[in-house]
C-alpha cells in the first residue's frame, strides 16, 4: 500500500518487469516542527549569518569584491567535486589567469562554467525575481559546452530520471515522472514569493529539499539546488553579498547530506534535514568570517613587508592589491599587472619570493608561475 507523508508519497508507475516506484512530492509549503533543538539551531544560524553579512562592512574595500570571488570560486569548485568533477580549486586558479599546463584537469571548464552561472544568475536577479525562469537559464549556462551538454540545458525534462545505480531498478531514489515536473516547480517558484510568516532559513531549507527531490533536469540538479540557496538568500537581502556556500559542509558530509535527503522523502523527516541544514550554515559562516579574520591580518603583515622594500614598494604595492584577484601568476602577467619591464618585473618578483609573498611552483627557466600561497591557503 501507498505510504502518505507530509512530504509526499511513493506511486508505483508502469507494470510487469518495467515496474519502478517513483516519489512524488506534496507541494509546498510543508509543516514543520519546530522543536527546541530546531528553534536554537535555527537561532544560531541567524546569528552566524548575521556576522558573516558582516563580513563585506570588516574588510578593507579594496580587496572585499577579491574576497567573494576567491569563495565564488571555491564553491564552484566544490559544488562540481559532488557531482564527480575531478578539477582543483589550484586548476580553477589556473584557468582563471590563463596559465596552462599538463597538470591541468580537463574537467576544469564545468567549473568555470558553474562560476558564470552564478555570476549570470547574480546579475540578472537585478533586473527580475528569482523564477523558474531564471532558474531555466543558469542551467544552460552552466552546461553550455561541457558534460552533459546534450541533456537539454535550459529545460525541464521530459523523461524519467533516477538517482545512483544504472537503471530504474537498481535506483537509490527515483523523482516524480517528467508529467509532474512543471506542477511541482510552479509550486517552488510560487512558495519563494509567498508572504507565509514561515522564517527565510527554514524556507529555502525546503526549497532546496524540494528541488532536489523534484531534480527537474536531466543533469547539474544538484548544482543548481545548491545555487538556489545562495540566490535566494542575496534576493531576499539576507545577504548584502554572495558570501554563503554551503557545498564546503556538504561535501564534508556528504554522506549525512545523501541520507538527510533521503530521510526527508522516506521516513518523512523534515526535521532532521532543517536541522543538518541549519548546522551547514552556522559551520559554513563561522569558517567564512574566520578566513576573512585571517585575510585580514595577512593583508596588514603583507602591506608591512612590501612597504619595506625600498624603491621598489610602490610598484609592490599594486603587485600585492592584484594578487587578491589574481593569486597565480607568471613573469609576464607581472609585466602587465605593474607596468614594468621585463627585468624590472623579475627583481620585484624575486623580492617577493625572498620576502616569503609569492612561492615558485615550477623550477624552470621559462613560463616560471608564482602563487600567493598564504592567500590561496586560507580558502582551501
């Protein structure tokens, strides 16, 4: 017999050897419990978010829209490792500044890609709300020219999916069939605009539960979920910046965050997935003001050193501001980032290296790269 829960229930679908049980979810909004553990963690994580919009008031103006960008980048490359990209937050830097080599991973462009998605999504909630619409493109951005490219990028399916194992029948967990796919996301773009006196982190808690469990494309469902919950806490202005990525904590636990969801659709509990989902953002904000403390002592311990370097520190100076948005660099990208000529650029590079700002990754002659590695460190 068909099980009802809060969340939705389990309807099996074909018959005979082509039998499979699919799960179809109730729509939002759901009711939640809110417990005494529940309340405090869900007071926790506001506090923990409140200091982390902090963040971007606490940093020195010049290097603030550097420091997102570093995190942007560290949660594409995060976001894709759960889905089995095998590309490094050093290849995303790579790739960033152009600097090629063997070592690179060709996976490296689904990344960048996630990080256009995002800076897509970012730019256009300034001119519409958060919709499927939006939701519709960031999605074709996101696969545009890369794995998975043939899986209609921008469109919701029209087939059925699965979740783990290699068929219908060895599925770990089977969403709705396509003809509900358009109904449920009607739903979630509805209930992100409700007035429901429901608190924000409890919501797109939901939502992005709900999202997962509807998986609406045939691929990048989880990147994008895990985008949703940035874009939706920067448009309600819970967040002044982009500076929340939760992918850090799933990734860490993502075998908690695989059973949370699926305790969510088959045990019913949405309590117990709010409150992991609470834990990633309380974790996630406190690690993010911590790396933005550390920031910024290294930014003062730096400015120190260059401005001891004699003739050369007003040309160090400029150096060390372009680093924080560009943390790999070769002899050239000097040339060009500081005016300087060729030999000029070398002697301040060796400076730096000297002074213990940049390292050397490579021991050759020509095409030497140069990483801040203390910088870079501090997000890794």
């Amino acid at each position: 017999m068909d099980r009802f829960m809060r969340t939705g229930t389990f309807i099996n679908q074909l018959e005979g050897i082509s039998r499979y049980t699919a799960f179809i979810p109730n729509q939002l909004p759901f009711e939640v419990n809110i417990d005494p553990e529940l309340q405090t963690l869900l007071s926790r994580a506001d506090i923990a978010l409140g200091r982390l919009d902090g963040v971007a008031d606490s940093l020195p103006k010049d290097i603030v829209d550097f420091f997102i960008l570093m995190y942007v980048r560290k949660e594409a490359t995060l976001s894709s490792q759960i889905e089995g990209t095998q590309a490094t937050f050093i290849d995303v830097l790579k790739a960033e500044a152009r600097i090629e080599n063997d070592e690179t991973h060709k996976d490296v462009d689904e990344v960048i890609n996630y990080i256009s998605a995002m800076n897509y999504g970012l730019e256009r909630l300034q001119t519409i709300p958060l919709s499927l619409r939006i939701i519709k493109e960031i999605h074709k951005t996101l696969l545009h020219g890369v794995r998975g490219e043939w899986k209609t990028p921008g469109e919701f399916r029209i087939s059925q999916n699965w979740v783990g194992g290699s068929n219908l029948q060895t599925a770990k967990f089977i969403p709705p069939p396509h003809t509900e796919v358009m109904r449920l996301m009607a739903n979630i773009e509805n209930y992100m605009h409700d007035d429901s006196l429901v608190p924000m982190l409890i919501k797109i808690g939901l939502i992005h539960a709900q999202f997962e469990t509807i998986h609406p494309f045939l691929d990048g469902n989880g990147r994008i979920g895990r985008l949703l919950i940035t874009f939706y806490l920067c448009q309600q202005g819970i967040l002044r910046k982009q500076l929340l990525y939760l992918s850090d904590f799933f990734k860490d636990h993502r075998q908690d965050y695989y059973d949370r969801l699926n305790d969510f659709r088959k045990k019913d509990d949405i309590e117990g997935w709010l409150k992991f989902f609470m834990q990633g953002i309380i974790d996630t904000s406190e690690k993010s003001v911590e790396t933005a403390r550390k920031i910024r002592e290294l930014r003062d311990h730096h400015l120190n050193i260059v401005a001891g370097i004699g003739k050369s520190s007003e040309k160090g100076m400029v150096l060390l501001k372009a680093l924080y948005k560009t943390p790999m660099v070769r002899i050239k990208d000097v040339e060009k980032l500081v005016s300087l000529s060729n030999p000029n650029a070398l002697l301040l590079v060796d400076k730096f290296v000297k002074k213990g700002i940049l390292n050397e990754l490579t021991g050759q002659k020509r095409n030497r790269i140069f990483s801040y590695k203390e910088y870079i460190g501090s997000f890794e």
